[in-house]
C-alpha cells in the first residue's frame, strides 16, 4: 500500500542543488556544461564525491553511490537532489537506502532513465512526489528552452493536447500519474517497489527498443498483474534501436496493442529519451480526456507552497 503522499518544497531562487550520480559513469565534460548552466541560473551546486568515478559500467561501487546520494539527502543545506545521467544501477542500490530517511528529509528529485528504480522506491516506501524531466549531464547543459524550473518552482504543468493519430483507444479517467522507463517498469516487476497502476494513470516511454521486446517488456507488466486496473495510460518517446523499425512501424504497433483498451490511451506525450522533454511530477493527480483528438490536465503542483 502507497504511503500517504508527501510533497517536497519548491525550488526557490539561490537554492543549493545536489548533483549525484546512482547509476553510470558520467561523461565529464557535458556534467560541467549542466552545473554551469544551473550556476547561470542562480543556484549552487554541490557535487556527489562520486561524479567522477567509474567502476566498470557504474559511477562508483553500490556503497559508494548509496553513501553519496544518503550525504546529500540528509545535508539540510541542500534544497533539491538532479541527477547526473540515468545508465543502469539504480535499483542496485535500493537495499541500502533506509525508506524514513528520505520521508524525513523530503527533496525534488529530477532524473529520468533509469532513476524509474529510484522513483518507483521512493514513492512505495517513502511515499514522495518525484519528477521524470532532463538530467544533468542529459538536457540541462543544452540550454535548451524546458519546463523544469517552472514545474519545480510551484506551477501545475501545462496541459498537453493530443492530436488525431497521437488518441489511441478514447475515453476520460483520472488518477494518479505513474510510471517511467518501461523497461525499468518490467524490472521492478515482482520487487517491494513494483509500480502498481490500480486506479492510476500510467506514464512509459524507453529507447533503442525493438518492437518485439517493447512487446515483451508489456507483456511482463501484464502478467505480472502490476497493470491491473489500470485507468488510462499515456505513452512518451519510444525511441527504435536501429534504422530497421520506423516512428511509423512503432506507431502501427502501439496502435494495434492498445487500440481496444478499455481504458484511454494517447501516444507521442514529449517526455523521455528525448532533447527537450517535458517535466512530470509523478505521484500528482491527472485527468486524461480522448476523443477525436485529447488532452492531459495536471490538476495539481507536485511541490509544496
């Protein structure tokens, strides 16, 4: 069972941002572009000790990423947590994260990728709103025009409109968005931190997927009874592995699994594997509308006054 759902503060002008890395080495020239950036803006930075590690295909051993994440959680100096890069090796390091610490130190936390793991933690066992946007070493050194500080700031996320091919299967519902990387989502299938969907509306995305294990991947969650009354879902950049498989051959496909879904389904939501993607604050209430063309409305911030 879900815990009662905490917020964390918004972001403020001047505020301390923890950078850390829980998953794979960081390419260093493109994490200095994100902190300049972030310094541009206002705010200072304090770097995990492990930035600039590598141990194989990790940032650091399971300890030593667990350790930096817990310093930066704890350190009431600091006034939000931005991940460096998803890669894998979040979820290793779940069983050395105490689930109170993070609900008596509740912070905005941005990443994407593989910190699905990490978020999907965080809201079973801490209960704490999380947010799926750009990373530091991916996105923000870009400086490219996003929705990140407005969204961490206080603001409820614009509504995104769906055109006529984006409406899969039609229908209203609301609930509680969900969700991140599928193959993440798969991952988790049949742990203490599996996204349960019952009453929810679910977000995926993922990239360099082929088809059939797009279809595998769904067909896990399926299985795993993790999809179970499921409200309505919402589909982000689905990225193909290599010049065999089209954005149209991927389309046909999603169309073609979900176009008799009971519940409604919309495809193409900017959010994801992607250059400029959209910021979600996952835990917060939406309300998904399809029809000849549709609408997500998020019906609430995801931080605190």
């Amino acid at each position: 069972m879900n815990l009662e759902l905490i917020k964390p503060p918004r972001l403020k002008t001047g505020a301390t941002i923890g950078v850390a890395a829980v998953s794979g080495p960081v390419d260093g020239a493109r994490l200095e572009s994100g902190i300049s950036f972030l310094r541009e803006k206002g705010y200072r930075v304090e770097r995990a000790t492990n930035l600039g590690r590598r141990d194989g295909f990790l940032a650091g051993s399971d300890e030593e990423r667990a350790s930096e994440y817990r310093r930066l959680l704890s350190d009431d100096r600091i006034d939000a947590i931005f991940f460096a890069r998803g890669g894998y090796g979040a979820s290793r390091i779940l069983g050395l994260l105490p689930p109170e610490e993070a609900r008596a130190h509740p912070k905005i936390h941005l990443g994407a990728s593989d910190l699905t793991a990490l978020f999907a933690f965080l809201r079973r066992q801490a209960g704490l709103v999380t947010f799926y946007g750009p990373m530091v070493a991916v996105g923000l050194g870009d400086r490219l025009p996003l929705d990140w500080e407005s969204v961490l700031s206080g603001a409820t996320p614009a509504r995104q409109d769906f055109s006529p091919q984006d409406v899969i299967a039609s229908g209203s519902a609301e609930g509680e968005l969900v969700g991140g990387c599928l193959s993440l989502l798969a991952s988790l299938a049949g742990t203490p931190e599996a996204v349960r969907a019952s009453g929810a509306i679910l977000f995926w995305e993922d990239t360099r997927e082929e088809i059939y294990r797009l279809d595998r991947l769904l067909t896990q969650l399926e299985r795993s009874g993790n999809l179970d009354s499921l409200r309505g879902m919402v589909i982000g950049s689905v990225v193909s592995r290599g010049p065999t498989e089209s954005p149209e051959q991927i389309g046909e496909y999603l169309h073609v699994r979900f176009g008799r879904s009971p519940f409604p389904v919309a495809c193409n939501f900017p959010a994801g594997h992607l250059a400029s993607p959209r910021t979600l604050p996952l835990g917060t209430r939406v309300r998904l509308d399809l029809g000849k063309t549709g609408s997500l409305t998020f019906l609430e911030p995801g931080v605190a006054p």
